[in-house]
C-alpha cells in the first residue's frame, strides 16, 4: 500500500505528475496493490493526466485499488484500457467531464471492477451520453458511489432514473451511495415541475438505505433537484444551495454552499451550523445582498452560528454581508479558524479599517490571510 500526499508536487501540471510521478511509481513499486493519491483540498489539490502517456510505461499488473484526481474524462479513461488488469476498487475525482475523444464503449477492465466512486464537482453536461454509458458495463459492481453536479437534462434526477437507467444495468450490486445535483432549464411554464414530495415518492421501498432530497426553484422556469443518501458518507459536499432544510452529516469536513439568485441568510447559515457540525473548510459562493440586513442584528435573536471546529474560510465575491456575518462575533462564532480567504474590500469594509472590536475575535488567531483576486463562477 502507497500513499502519495499531494501537496509536495503542486508545482507540476497535470502532464508532469503523469508522465514524470506516475511511471516512477510503477517502476519503483512493481507489486504495489493500493496507491493512493492523497489530497484533500480540492482547491487546491494537483491533477493527474494519463491520456496520451503509452500503457507500456504507465502499467501495473499487481494494482487492485486506485484512488486518483484526474483533469479530464479521458485521464478517466485511459484508467480502463488494459493497464490496470487487475483493478477492482477504484475512486476517481474528475475535473472536467468534457466530450471524450475515447471510445467509452467495450473497455478492457471494466468489468472486473468491484467498487467505484466517481466524483466531479464541475457541472456535467453530457451526464447520459458519458456517465451512464460508462457505468452500464460494469457488471460485477457490489459497490457504486456517485457523486455529480449534472446539468442539461429535461427531467430530474430521482430513484426512479436511478432504477431505470442505472441499477438494473448492475446485478450484483448491495450497496449504492450518491449525492446528486440536477439542473433543469424548463422550456415553458405549462411543463410540470416535480415537487420534492414527488421526488420522495420515486425512493418508496428503496433498496439502499434513506435517501432525502429538496428543490431549488428559481425563474425563468429553472429548478433544481438535490438528492443524497443518508447516513452521510461523504466528507466533502458540495453545492449546497439556499434550499437546504438540515440533516445531520457527521462526516462532513469540507463543505461548499452556493446559490447563484437567491441570499444567504443568517437562519440559512443556522441550519448548516446545525447539520454540519464538524466542518473544518467552508466555502461561500453567494453575490446577491438580503434586502432586510442591517448589518448587525440577527434574523433569530440571540441565535449565534457556531463553527467551532471550522479552521479555513474562503468568501468569494463583491458583497460584503457575508463578510460580515462570519467575521462579526455576534453573528457567528469561529474560535479556530486559521486561513482567511476573502475580498481586501469588503474585510476593510466590515472591520471599518481594520478597527471594529466585534469582528476581533473570530479573526484572532488566523495565521494565513488571502485575497480573493478573480471571478469565481457559481454552480448553484
């Protein structure tokens, strides 16, 4: 077993870390069994590109479990070509899902694998024409962990397309885990929306543990559906949208709340306090200003956000509220927070020049400060 951390190689691209890192693993190592590429800031961490790099150099007979971060689906895979013969576990991250120039049909290894996880925290365009193609041929799967932003589809993701179009491609499969986003462009308002208790109605006598789900909706017939299994998994989510009502996710660690039209408000943030109690890495991706903030006063009285095991903060954005509800004691509690990431701006702004006592506290023992310098998309 090998486990590769990373952080040391953030000064190679893509193509470096394959062509020069992975090789030498191989080479070095000619009966490993479990490689493992550990990194577990995925702003931060480094990717690994195989497509184009010969199996006759990146080739392992003994390999059985992989863990990798990947740039394309091609790197995806190339995973799946007859280099890895004997792989059964796999957990693969994927940057861009993007039309591949492989063929996804008839590929050599597939059909040994035992477990796979597939992640990508890009929005995925051609989910039917990639994904379940690719994971329709894998027969002998007991194991399948999805884990997607998916846009460009007509009708949301529910139980009722993952029976259909997934799970009975899968015979032998017991456990199935996920944690799905779908965004739908509607094409006129007499099309019918699913509510969210029509999405629950499509997981009655589901086979593989709970499952709760909510809707986003937003105009211009837009809507959003987010499903997930319960107990949560995961330690990282992603794409947490205003509607999120709260459940609790113990294993959580590295959370990303988004929402492209509507604000975070201090009960929204509540609630996520409440359902992830154990974070140590939040992101907020959030541009539009709640029109009854007064900058001080909470929406609950007397009702602090506490993060009490939070460590690194990004705040992304021109808007200063969000600054303010996370630096301002009164607002929100974050007695361990260390990396600061946020607008120059807005944090002179909020701490009134770098002099207003109530925002001393929850920035008193931060030892990294970062500035946000570019435009961050948001995937709601």
């Amino acid at each position: 077993s090998l486990t590769i951390d990373l952080k040391w190689f953030t000064s190679l691209s893509a193509i470096d870390l394959g062509e020069k890192l992975v090789p030498q693993i191989f080479r070095t190592f000619r009966n490993l069994i479990e490689l493992d590429f550990n990194e577990n800031n995925i702003e931060r961490r480094p990717l690994i590109s195989l497509y184009g790099l010969s199996s006759m150099i990146c080739y392992s007979s003994s390999l059985v479990n992989l863990s990798i971060d990947v740039k394309t689906f091609n790197d995806c895979l190339c995973l799946f070509d007859g280099r890895f013969p004997q792989l059964r576990k796999l957990y693969v991250d994927i940057q861009e899902i993007n039309a591949p120039s492989l063929p996804i049909e008839n590929l050599t290894t597939v059909l040994n694998l035992e477990y796979f996880s597939l992640s990508s925290y890009s929005d995925i365009n051609e989910y039917d024409s990639y994904i379940l193609p690719l994971i329709r041929q894998m027969k002998y799967l007991k194991e399948l962990a999805l884990y997607l932003a998916v846009n460009n589809r007509s009708t949301f993701i529910d139980g009722t397309h993952l029976k259909n179009e997934i799970l009975i491609y899968l015979p032998q499969i017991q456990i199935f885990t996920f944690n799905i986003k779908t965004h739908c462009k509607f094409m006129s308002n007499e099309m019918y929306i699913q509510s969210n208790n029509d999405i629950s109605r499509t997981f009655i006598n589901w086979q593989y543990g709970q499952v709760n789900s909510y809707i986003s909706h937003y105009p211009n017939n837009v809507a959003q559906c987010h499903i997930f299994s319960l107990p949560c998994s995961m330690t990282d989510i992603y794409n947490i949208s205003y509607g999120f009502q709260g459940d609790l996710c113990r294993n959580v660690r590295t959370l990303y709340l988004s929402d492209r039209v509507y604000p975070f408000r201090h009960e929204f943030f509540l609630r996520i306090a409440r359902a992830f109690p154990l974070i140590t890495h939040l992101t907020v991706l959030n541009n539009r200003f709640p029109n009854n903030v007064d900058g001080s006063s909470n929406d609950q009285l007397g009702s602090v956000v506490e993060f009490h095991h939070l460590i690194s903060l990004t705040i992304h954005f021109q808007r200063a509220h969000n600054v303010e509800q996370f630096l301002v004691d009164t607002n929100t509690y974050l007695p361990n927070l260390i990396d600061l990431t946020v607008s120059y701006d807005n944090l002179v702004t909020v701490t009134e020049n770098f002099k207003r006592d109530i925002t001393r506290r929850n920035c008193s023992k931060v030892q990294t400060l970062q500035f946000t310098i570019r435009t961050i998309a948001v995937h709601s």
